[in-house]
C-alpha cells in the first residue's frame, strides 16, 4: 500500500469505489478504518473526482487532486529542545520521555503553540538521537519491572516457585 502524508492510497480507495466495493470491503481492502474511506469518498464527490481522473495518475498526485498540496508537518508545531531532553535523561536516571512531553506541552500551550503529540515527539527525538550519534537507552530501576513464573504441578498438586 502506497502512503502519501500519512493516509492510506487514494487511488486504491476510488479504484475499488469504481468496482462498486462497499466502504467496509475497501477499508479492509486498504487497511484503513471506514472512516477514511467515508472522508476519501467524501471529498472525492466534492472536487467531482473519479477513478478515471485518477487512474493515470501518481498516488501523490491523486492526493493533491482530492486534497490539495501536503503542507510542511512540522509548521505550525512548538520546537523540541532535543539538548535539554538528553540532558535531563542523563542528569536523572528516573526521567521519562512522558514527563518531558508533559512539560514540553504545558510550555507551548503557554505560548500559545501547538505541542507535538507524544509519539512524535518521541519519533522526532529518537531520530534526533540518531543524527546526532546519541545513544537512547532504558535505564532498568530494581523492582521498576516485575516478571513471574508461577508454575503448577498437575500431577502433584504441589506448587513450584522458581
């Protein structure tokens, strides 16, 4: 499946529409949910755009058809400080990249930004680890994770604790 600016292929949706699929077989045939499939089809019908019209086209062409140009995903979004973030994961071996998002958000609502949501913000810091040769480790805290393994003897009745 091709993905332009983070949706699914438009140009599937409208070619299985064209081939009279309803929207619960094309989601499942696109792997999306109903709802993108309903929104596609949507602003299809508004622009008067049709598998036709699409058929010869690139998928991101199709896109700009229905949709218009993609716009820059990280206009419009408060600036991570990345330097800090790395900071205060090696000042504290405590520190969560949750707590971090949190104050990042808190502070660009204050500023009346608009704060990346958390996964981003951990993608975009991970690939900033990555440029900048940062090594991004989970530091484990005794009693922090808990793994057991309760076994049960079935002939025996007895219980085994490893």
């Amino acid at each position: 499946m091709i993905h332009v600016n983070g949706s699914v292929s438009y140009r599937d949706i409208l070619r299985h529409h064209a081939n009279r699929m309803s929207q619960s077989q094309i989601a499942s045939a696109c792997g999306c949910a109903r709802s993108t499939v309903q929104d596609v089809l949507k602003r299809a019908c508004e622009k008067g755009v049709t598998w036709e019209d699409v058929a010869g086209l690139s998928e991101t062409a199709a896109y700009e058809l229905i949709r218009g140009r993609p716009r820059d995903q990280s206009s419009g979004f408060a600036a991570i400080d990345h330097e800090r973030i790395k900071a205060e994961m090696e000042r504290d071996r405590t520190m969560r990249l949750t707590i971090l998002w949190e104050e990042y958000a808190m502070l660009a609502a204050r500023n009346g930004e608009r704060p990346y949501g958390y996964s981003r913000f951990c993608e975009l810091y991970a690939k900033w680890c990555d440029e900048h040769d940062v090594a991004v480790t989970r530091k484990f805290i005794p009693g922090d994770i808990g793994e057991f393994d309760w076994a049960l003897s079935l002939l025996t009745g007895k219980h085994h604790y490893r």
